[in-house]
C-alpha cells in the first residue's frame, strides 16, 4: 500500500480549514483521469455549506466519453461541475461565466446593498500535480503560480486577483492521510498526484499495462511496437518483453517508468482509470 502524508500535507489541510470562512465558493479540482479516485474526502469535511464547482481539469488527456458520463455522474449528486482543458486561453473567462452564474443570488445581493462589482472569492483545492497552477495563471493572466508537471510544486497559500471581480486563494496540492485501497493509489501514482520517490514503479507500471492492454490495446501495441503474442504474454511477461524492446536490457524498473510516463504525455492514448459503472448501486 502506498502512504504518503507528511507534514506539509497536514499543515495545508489546517490552512484550509482556517481560511475556508473567507470565500464564497470552493473550486475542487480533480483529474479528469481520475475523477472519482482524485476526490479528497478532507475537502468535503472542511468545505460543508459553502457552494462547490467541481472542475475536472486535464480534459483533453482523458476519454471524452467517459468525462461526460462522470460530469452528468457529479450533477446528479448536486454538484457543478465542469470539464477543462487548463491550457486554453478560454477557460480562464469560462470558468468566470460558471461562477457567476452559480453565485448570481450572491451578487445581487450585493447590488442591492450599493456595490456595483461584488468581488467574489474562491479557494482552489485539489491533489497535487491536478493542475490547480495552470488553471490559476489562465484566470489571472500571467504566471502567478508555479507550474510544474510532478506532485507537490505549490508549496505555500497565495491570493491570486482576476480582472474579472475574482479572487482566488491557491493552496499547495493534499492528500489524505489513508487511501481507500491499492487501487486508487496506483492511480494517482499512475496520473502524478503522487511523488514518483514514493512508490514502487514496477508495481504502478503493472497496474498500467494491465489498464491499457484492456482498455488502450491498439495504442499500446503502436508505442512498444507488439504483436498480438506478444498480447497474450501475462502483464509480468509483457513487462520484461517491453523492457527489451526500449533498450533497457533488464531495468525493468526503468522501462516501467518509461511506462507511466508515456501514459501521462499522452503517448498510450486518453484514457479515464476510473469506471462509473464499479461505483456500488447505492451511489447512483
């Protein structure tokens, strides 16, 4: 099993907490990749009776299908929730427009009370490596946040101001101090939300192969140049065929690597680990 909660983690979840009475709404970022696996149950605790837009960030990395049955899958749990490509130069201004509209009785209100521009505050919390720094330098328009594409780059809270009448609150990416199981660790290790020190990469780069033989098969057998017997070899097989096929000999934990990180270019295909149809009936 793989844990990971420092304590970093649980100084930005009591940061959280202490700032959650200063915004209007709480931005839950999680990865379209993982959509159900990358949810953190500490920001459901600590966000209780303040409006919440669920934006599944990474978009475009994902199987659109999929994203569109998790979107209706939040709505129907009462959520707002959203799909973005965090890179496009729209999304900051389309993500205004949501909030907006999510908070139009709000800022009537303040009309009402004499103020022409109520400024609306929003605190933006997800996993590491979601994507909460690219996001945020889209709405504000310039590079206030540190971006980088592995776990943990944000490391304090900083007040980011939009032209638009937003202000955004961006907190370094949590984890929580237990995963449900081996399976959603292997996810979030899969997509980043985890630092790559921490696990095993032959364990993730397994669990990798055996998703993409079943679900990406074509896209795996393109990028590793397989054969169909190559196909029916078991996922540990598979692996050391792959490990000789990239010219790493018998590093098979270098070829696993080589593995996940293909698979978060992009290189294996878009993909989505997580099934709405294995969430037990009572969730629907």
């Amino acid at each position: 099993m793989i844990q990971w909660f420092p304590g970093h983690m649980a100084k930005a979840i009591r940061q959280f907490e202490e700032n959650i009475h200063l915004v209007d709404i709480v931005f839950e970022l999680v990865d379209a990749r993982c959509p159900y696996s990358s949810i953190n149950p500490e920001v459901d605790r600590i966000s209780k009776g303040k409006p919440r837009l669920m934006i599944l960030t990474k978009s475009d990395l994902a199987n659109p299908n999929i994203t569109n049955q998790w979107l209706n899958y939040f709505k129907k749990q009462g959520y707002a929730a959203i799909a973005i490509d965090s890179k496009k130069n729209t999304t900051g201004k389309y993500i205004t427009k949501v909030v907006k509209n999510l908070l139009s009785d709000k800022i009537d209100e303040a009309k009402k009370r004499g103020l022409d521009k109520k400024i609306i505050r929003a605190i933006c919390v997800g996993v590491p490596n979601v994507g909460k720094s690219t996001l945020l330098n889209q709405i504000v328009k310039r590079r206030a946040a540190q971006v980088g594409n592995r776990a943990g780059v944000t490391k304090g809270q900083q007040w980011l101001k939009s032209s638009d009448e937003l202000e955004l609150l961006d907190t370094p990416g949590i984890l929580w101090p237990k995963f449900q199981n081996d399976e959603v660790a292997n996810k979030l290790a899969l997509t980043g939300a985890i630092k790559d020190t921490i696990y095993h990469s032959d364990d993730v780069g397994l669990f990798a192969l055996n998703f993409f033989r079943n679900n990406n098969r074509d896209e795996l057998m393109n990028r590793y140049h397989l054969n169909e017997e190559d196909m029916e070899l078991s996922d540990v097989d598979l692996l050391l065929k792959i490990t000789k096929k990239v010219g790493m000999q018998d590093d098979y934990d270098r070829a696993s690597m080589r593995i996940i990180l293909d698979s978060r270019k992009g290189k294996l295909g878009r993909f989505t680990l997580d099934d709405i149809n294995d969430l037990s009936g009572d969730e629907d």
